[in-house]
C-alpha cells in the first residue's frame, strides 16, 4: 500500500512543494516511512505526530466548553490547518 500511497502524493507535489505529514497515535509509524521515502527521491518536509492519549484530552478539555471527543478532535485539526497555512493567503 506505501507505493500505491507515495505515488499518489508525488502526482499531488508540485516540483519543489515541500509535504507535510499529520499523523495520530500509531500512524505515525507510517508517516515515517511516507517521509523516509519522499526524502530518499529528494523530497523535503514535516511531520506533525498527535497524541491521542486520554490524559492529554482531559487536560485539553479544561479549556473548551463542549468536551465531547470530537469537538476536541476537531480543535485539534482545526489548530493544525490554521498552523499549517499561517501566511499562506496573506
């Protein structure tokens, strides 16, 4: 599945666009060998690890007031997205 997965991201990348990986729990473990191999054809990026483990959620939902897992997921991607194109649009 990684071939059928890295050539669709290398149809996706633009010459010199750099990917960005975001990966949850044990995806990160795939992510790091979508990198390896985009770095082995020259390619160069990031990846971004989360941490699904309950202590991290409840200590998040202190701050939020719909604590439901998926309003706090959604935090989380929504504050990855806005990291993620800081700048982009200016």
């Amino acid at each position: 599945m990684l071939p059928i997965t890295l050539q669709v991201l290398e149809d996706v990348l633009k010459d010199g666009m750099e990917f960005v990986i975001v990966a949850y729990s044990a995806g990160t473990l795939v992510a790091l060998e979508m990198a390896k191999a985009l770095e082995e054809k020259g390619r160069i990026g990031k990846i971004i690890a989360l941490d699904g483990a309950p202590a991290l959620f409840s200590a998040m939902s202190l701050t939020v007031e719909d604590k439901s897992r998926g309003n706090l997921e959604n935090l989380v991607f929504a504050g990855i997205h806005d990291t993620l194109l800081k700048g982009t649009y200016s």
